[in-house]
C-alpha cells in the first residue's frame, strides 16, 4: 500500500501560522467584546423599559454649550403630558447634573436618560489602536428613570451591553414660534405695593443691566416680553434672547444672574453647576394677560 507524503516548504508554513494567529486574535477579540450580547444589570428588566420608544430626542453637541461648569441645552421641546420622554445624550455633560438640578426641563415629572458606557467605549478604542486592528464595540448603555414628586427626585437605572436595546425613535421638536415664546429666563415680580415686592427695585436696574451687557458682549437682547399677572403692578417678563447664538445666551444668563445676586433675588446659587433648558410658554396676544414687548 503506497504512502502519502505531503511536503510543506517554507512559504506555506508561514501563510498557516499566519492564518491561525490572525484566527486566534479575533477569536480572542469575540471573547472579550462579543461575549457579553446579552449582559445586563443582575435583575429583571425593570416595568419602565420598554422594547421601543416613539419621538427620542437626542442631546447632541451642536446644541449644547458650557461655561464654567454650567450647561445650557438649547434645545426647546413642547412636551406631552401623557408621555415620558427619553433622551439620549450623545454630549459628555456630568451625570451628578440631571440628577441634582430641577432646571432641565423643570416641566416634566417624569424622563428617561440614555448614556452610553463612555468609559467601556474608551477601552475599546484603546485597545484597538494599541494592537492595531479594527474593533467593532458592542452596543452598551446605561437607562436612567427620572421621576419628580412633591419636590424629591427618584432615580433608577439599568445596564445593557448587547442587542437588548429599546428601540428608539427619534425626531426633532418643531415648536410653533407664532404661537409660544421660547423662554431662557423668567422673572416674576409682586405687587407694587401693600407691601411692595422687594423685585422691583431690581426691575428698576434692568435697562442699565441690559445696555451695559450688550454693550460689553456687542450682542442685542431682543424679544423680551412682559406680561401682567396680577393687580397693583405684579407681572412677569419673558427673556427670549431672540437671534442670539447658544453660547451667547449661557453667557447673558449667568451674567443676569449674577445681577440678581447683587439683590440677593438671583434665581440659581451661582456657585452650583447646573443644567439650563429653555421652555416653551403659549404667547398671548389679547386680554389682560396679552404680552407686551419691551424695549430697553
């Protein structure tokens, strides 16, 4: 019976070797970054994850700005009551921030936060560069429950690494600008008198503010509104900062803060780092409660 002899040269030896290392680095590569498809946090999936969610708005860097710890997402939305919505936020903007401030987006009572696992992506990254190849990560975020009752904030999250994810639907929030104001700052000021509202002293040093501000900025405030909401000289104005761009608002805000801290009537400590959002408010245009430009 003849015998088969197979002779390998030198060549096909190194292309075998080569294809079982290169076999074995994305096997490895698998193990590590694949396995975990369907990882997630050591308990059920909690009632307030659903599989998909309708009208996902998406925090994006394009519309946020930040100075000196404060961030303003300029991002106007006109809520539904009846919907929770979710936000995923595609800007590294601290977590300790929507946890501690009422400021984003004060109307809702409740919200769902989406962060990616930032730190897990890094590794990926570094690891991929280091060796040289490319890596695929897999998906992984972290799902935050906000809810708001009676003053008290109560917060749950869940983890998934994997093809778990709740499906999600964006759109961008088109608020009419006919029909609402797009408000950053609201001052709200008392009766005039019997007694007087201690505001209105500092209503009376908004013109000097707003003329040295844009003298200083070489900006315009524009479209502010006031509105009468009660008797004996009570009223609230309305900042819109209309034609100003994002970073030019953040700076007039903590400026205008400021300002109120002189008075001691500021509306945020100034030295905590929060959230500012701007809210929607129906613009009224007839009626005692009609809104009344003011010029400066």
């Amino acid at each position: 019976m003849e015998k088969t002899v197979i002779v390998l040269d030198n060549d096909m030896i190194k292309l075998k070797l080569i294809t079982c290392t290169v076999a074995s680095v994305f096997f490895l590569i698998s193990c590590t970054y694949n396995k975990a498809q369907v990882e997630s946090d050591y308990r059920i999936r909690p009632a307030w994850l659903l599989n998909e969610y309708k009208n996902a708005v998406m925090i994006e860097p394009f519309n946020t700005v930040e100075q000196d710890g404060f961030f303003l997402i300029d991002q106007p939305i006109d809520f539904f009551d009846s919907v929770a919505p979710i936000f995923f936020l595609n800007k590294a903007i601290p977590l300790e921030l929507f946890k501690n401030s009422e400021a984003f987006y004060p109307g809702l009572k409740e919200f769902i936060l989406v962060v990616p696992d930032w730190e897990y992506y890094q590794k990926v990254a570094e690891d991929a560069q280091n060796d040289g190849i490319a890596i695929e990560p897999t998906t992984s975020n972290r799902y935050y429950s906000f809810t708001r009752t009676d003053g008290q904030l109560n917060v749950d999250d869940y983890y998934i690494k994997g093809e778990e994810q709740p499906v999600l639907d964006y759109t961008i929030s088109h608020v009419s600008k006919k029909a609402n104001l797009i408000v950053y700052w609201q001052e709200q000021y008392g009766s005039g008198c019997c007694p007087m509202d201690g505001k209105h002293t500092l209503s009376s040093k908004d013109r000097a503010f707003v003329k040295n501000h844009e003298m200083q900025q070489k900006v315009i405030i524009a479209g502010t509104y006031a509105q009468v909401n009660g008797k004996e000289g009570g009223h609230i104005n309305y900042y819109t900062l209309q034609g100003m761009t994002s970073a030019q608002r953040l700076t007039f805000l903590l400026a205008k803060n400021k300002h109120c801290q002189q008075d001691g009537k500021c509306l945020f400590n100034p030295t905590e780092k929060r959230l500012i959002t701007p809210k929607v408010v129906p613009f009224s245009t007839e009626g005692r409660m009609k809104m009344q430009l003011i010029k400066y």
